[in-house]
C-alpha cells in the first residue's frame, strides 16, 4: 500500500462512485423512456438507440429535453401508488370487518352484562339484540 498514496485512493473512490452514479442515471433515463405513455414506439425506439449509441450525450439531452416530464411522471406514479395503496388499506379494513364480525360479539357480550347487572330488563335485552342482529 506504501506506492499507492492517498490522493490516489481517494480519485478511485471517486470514479467508482461516478461510475456507479453513472449507470444508475442510465437506468433511470431507460426505464422513463419505458414508462412514458405519451411517446411513441418509434419515439421510444429512438431515444433507447440514442442512448445505447451516444451513452453520454443521449442521456445528458434526455435530461435537457425531458427531465422535467420525468420528475412530474415520477410524482404522479408516487400519488398512484400512495393513492392504491390507501384503497387497499380502506378495503381490506372493511373486509375484515364485515367478514369477522367480532363487533358485534363484543356489542352481545357488552348486552349480556348490562342484563346479568340488572341494567336492562328482558324486554329491552331482546330488543337491543334484534337490533344489533339485524
């Protein structure tokens, strides 16, 4: 390690980690290319050859082009995701709920104390179960 000095060390962490950014900005600007409904086939096609040819100029002029698009893409792709799964959350709550039906175990049992303690007569026991039931 004594002929390889720090500075150098320090510039190839450095390129390694450009590099990593690199294909990881790559990857971003393919899978846009991908995801985007409003370019064509052909559209599509030729901005992945621009890029796979030109690496570095294809995906600087993506950026420049669309980049904004892409940010406005990635936030409405968040609010979906956010807003399904939101939905998915309500629906299964609900489904658990009517499936289940321990509220209404718990409200008969809450019934069948007041009435063994005498707060409620036969009558009214009868009555606020039928309800419940129903």
């Amino acid at each position: 390690m004594d002929d390889y000095p720090l500075l150098n060390l320090f510039l190839t962490m450095m390129y390694v980690f450009l590099w990593v950014l690199w294909f990881f900005l790559l990857f971003k600007v393919v899978t846009d290319i991908f995801q985007d409904h409003s370019l064509s086939g052909w559209a599509k096609a030729a901005w992945v050859i621009f890029v796979i040819v030109l690496p570095y100029v294809g995906v600087f002029v993506y950026l420049v082009a669309r980049g904004k698009g892409m940010g406005r893409r990635e936030a409405e792709q968040a609010k979906d995701r956010e807003a399904a799964f939101r939905q998915y959350v309500r629906q299964a709550a609900r489904d658990e709920g009517d499936a289940g039906g321990g509220d209404h175990v718990s409200d008969l049992a809450k019934l069948a104390e007041l009435k063994d303690k005498g707060h409620l007569d036969q009558a009214e026991y009868e009555k606020a179960k039928r309800k419940l039931l129903a």
